[in-house]
C-alpha cells in the first residue's frame, strides 16, 4: 500500500520498523535513515527477508537540505519522525517542500531551552493544508494513545468530560541504581521542569515533583506518581470542549528521585555549556554519555507497565466516571522485538499512526493532533498490534487515596 522513510534508528523506532515489517500489507517498502547508519543496517540485518522491503541511509535530520534530498530519492508517502523533538520542525519543512505526509511522537523542543509546547509546530497548519498533506502529531502512547483514548471517551461515552487524569506508571525494574528507560536527556529534562496542570481554563504552575499520589495500579500495584507537565495537556485542554481540568501523573521510584536531586545538586543535569578542558561541553549531554542506553535495559527490565486515562463527566444529565488503560509486560515485549514495554508502547501507536495516514483513515490536510480524528480505527489496531486496552467504569479517582505526605 505504501512507503515510510523512518527516520531515527534509536529505542522507540526500532519498534516501529519491527511492527512496520509485522504490518506489511500496508507498509510495502521501508528505508531507516539515521545519524548513524551502522544502526539502521543492522535493524534491516535483524529484519530483511519478509514481505516489507527494506533500505538503509545516513542523513543529518537538523539538515533541511539533506532531508530534501533523501525524500527525493526514496519518494516515500509519510515521513515517520522517531527521532529527537529537536528535529521536528526541519523534517516538518523538509515534508512541505516535498509534499510528504509527516507524523512525530514528541512535540518540538528548542534545544537550547528545555521548553517543549505545540505552538512552532501548530504554526504550520496553514501551509501543510495548502500543500495538501498531513501531519500527525505526538502518535506515541502518551502523547499518543491517551489522546486516542480521551476521543474515544467523548464519542461513546460522554456528552462532557469534566475532568482528565492521565496515569502513566512504570512498574518495571532494570536492576541499575539509576537509568532512563527512553533518551536520558529527554526524560531528565521533561522530569526536572516544573509540574504544571490546567483547572478552569489556566494553567497552574508546580515546583518539580511537588504533587503526589498514591495509586494502586492493576496488575503492578501500589506506587508513589507525581504531577508533571507532558505535551499531551497543551492540545487536549484546547480539544475536549468542556474540560475543567486535565492533570499528567507519573510513577517514580524513590531511588530513581534521590539520583536525579543528588545529579541536579551538582549541575551534571544542566543545559548551559560549560568549559571542560578546552571544550564546551553540555552537562546533560555528557551525563547521557555515562547511563546506560535506554536500549540496553531491554533483557534485564521486568515487570508492568499501566498507561491509561481517567475520565470523569456526564452522560445523559448522570455523573459518569471511566478508566481505559494499557498493561504492558516488559519481558513479553523484549522477546517479541528485543526492547522494553516503554519503546514498545512509543514504537507500536507510531507505526499505527502512519498506517492511518498510509490506509486513508486518518487523512486530511493540515496539522492535526490525534485526538482530532475519529478513535475508533486506531482503538482496533491497538488490540490487534499488541496494546490491548482495559475498561472500568467503577475507577478508584487519583484524590480519593491517601494523599501522601509531601517529601
Ligand atoms: P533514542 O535516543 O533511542 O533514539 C533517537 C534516534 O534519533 C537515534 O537513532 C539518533 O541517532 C537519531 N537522531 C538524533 N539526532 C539526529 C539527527 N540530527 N539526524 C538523524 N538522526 C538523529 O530515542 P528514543 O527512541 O527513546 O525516542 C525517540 C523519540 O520518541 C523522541 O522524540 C522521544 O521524545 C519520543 N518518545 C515519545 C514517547 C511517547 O509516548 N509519545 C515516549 C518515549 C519517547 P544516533 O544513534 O546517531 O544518536
């Protein structure tokens, strides 16, 4: 049916190209291009031989031109983006000079100031409608399927959604005293920003891990999660018309928090270059260099993960309250495609993103947010592609547990 240039060859596109080869009957040809082209050949090693056809390139995704380029030689129908938020915009305008759909798990971030929001992205509507094609942005899990989840919500389940809480918990263990399960400088600066949520049309602004709660997660149990700001806020507060307050929650373990405050104390967390023996260098950056990489933890992580959204608003004139969630095994995930439940969470709504753009289903020119389409194509493919979905209609609520004592 079609042809994805994939770009990134890191944790979470390693997924991707693993389901974009599963799903062959609509991804018919695949090239992997990446900074290092070593990593894409040796996916395609691990992968060539099915249905899909797959090739290789080097590129420089910061590079407009390089981009243009490679889009002129492969001719792909969507630009799957799994690489870094810094490289949103050039391969958004790399998509716009070649008339090319795009798609992306992670909304833009200068990358010299640790501010990630839709705005540069949503600049771009225009023109994209102009040039006829789509993009989809934030096709991950959250953002990603929490915003696929909250549409589905609303369009069977509620006339108004008064309230969101989204529940991202990791009950995994890799067994190392500190490391990242994605990109260690994305994950440190999302979690070291302060926490912000949006009541009665405001934002309200949080120290970093001021906020938290207690909640017992099916199939992985009780665990401490914190309020942080995710992008995902930005664009469902703006598109579930109604909402008074959407909150983000993640589960943190207390080892994984002293690290992070002891690393921040001496400043190896920073994003302001430093001299380092005649060089400038980027704290964060050099911190990256020394963890483990994310995609190493996939043989030793075990345990859950449990991503979902809580709703609460009314049907009918009556109160209704609705949980739908993910339970992901990380073990279950390493032998299926070598890597993790939280690439395997990113890398299968990815893939799953573009084949609505590649079947026609979710295909219309401008620059949309997931929760923009109709849910209920992507809700089946969930299912059908290895993140099955749960429904409670009798949810314990995030405030109705003991709140915890502040740290
Ligand atoms: P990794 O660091 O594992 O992989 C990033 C890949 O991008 C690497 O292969 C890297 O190349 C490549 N890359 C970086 N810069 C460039 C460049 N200038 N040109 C070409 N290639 C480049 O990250 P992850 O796979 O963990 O994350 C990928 C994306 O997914 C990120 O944007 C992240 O924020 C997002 N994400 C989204 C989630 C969601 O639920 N929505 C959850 C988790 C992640 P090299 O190998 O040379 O470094």
């Amino acid at each position: 049916m079609g042809k994805a240039l994939i770009i990134g060859a890191g944790g979470v596109a390693s997924v991707a190209v693993h389901k974009c080869v599963q799903n062959s009957e609509v991804f018919e040809e695949i090239c992997i291009a990446s900074r290092t082209k070593s990593k894409c050949d040796d996916l395609k090693a691990k992968l060539d031989g099915g249905k899909t056809k797959i090739s290789t390139a080097q590129v420089d995704a910061d590079n407009v031109d390089e981009l243009i380029a490679l889009i002129n030689e492969f001719k792909p129908d969507i630009v799957m983006n799994l690489a870094l938020p810094y490289q949103d915009l050039t391969i958004m305008d790399a998509c716009l000079a070649t008339k090319t759909h795009y798609m992306d798990t992670a909304n833009y971030e200068p990358e010299d100031t640790a501010k990630f929001e839709y705005k540069w992205q949503w600049e771009y509507r225009e023109r994209f409608e102009k040039a006829g094609i789509t993009a989809l942005l934030g096709s991950g899990f959250d953002p990603g399927v929490t915003g696929v989840f909250s549409a589905y919500a609303l369009k069977h389940y509620f006339d108004e959604i008064e309230y969101i809480d989204i529940l991202d918990c990791n009950g995994g263990d890799h067994g190392y005293p500190f490391a990242t399960n994605f990109n260690p400088e994305i994950n440190i600066r999302e979690v070291s920003a302060n926490g912000r949520y949006w009541e009665n049309g405001e934002w309200i602004e949080t120290k970093p891990m001021e906020i938290k709660r207690v909640y017992d997660f099916a199939e992985v149990g009780q665990k401490d999660m914190y309020l942080l700001y995710h992008e995902e806020l930005e664009s469902l507060a703006q598109n579930i018309p109604g909402l008074k307050r959407i909150r983000f929650f993640m589960t943190f373990g207390q080892s994984y928090l002293t690290h992070l405050k002891a690393l921040e104390n001496v400043g190896m967390t920073s994003i302001e270059p430093i001299e380092f023996e005649g060089k400038q260098i980027i704290p964060l950056q050099f911190l990256k260099a020394v963890l483990p990489d994310p995609a190493s933890l996939g043989p030793r992580t075990v345990g859950k993960t449990n991503i979902g959204c809580i709703f609460q608003g009314k049907k009918d004139g009556k109160p209704v309250s609705y949980y739908v969630y993910n339970v992901c095994d990380h073990q279950e995930c390493y032998k299926e495609v070598g890597s993790q439940a939280i690439s395997y969470t990113t890398g299968v709504p990815a893939m799953i993103g573009a084949a609505m753009v590649l079947t026609g289903k979710w295909n219309k020119p401008g620059v949309y947010n997931v929760e923009e389409f109709d849910p209920d194509p992507f809700m089946e493919e969930l299912n059908k592609w290895g993140l099955p979905w749960v429904e409670n209609f009798n949810p314990v609520l995030v405030d109705d547990g003991e709140e915890a004592p502040k740290q």
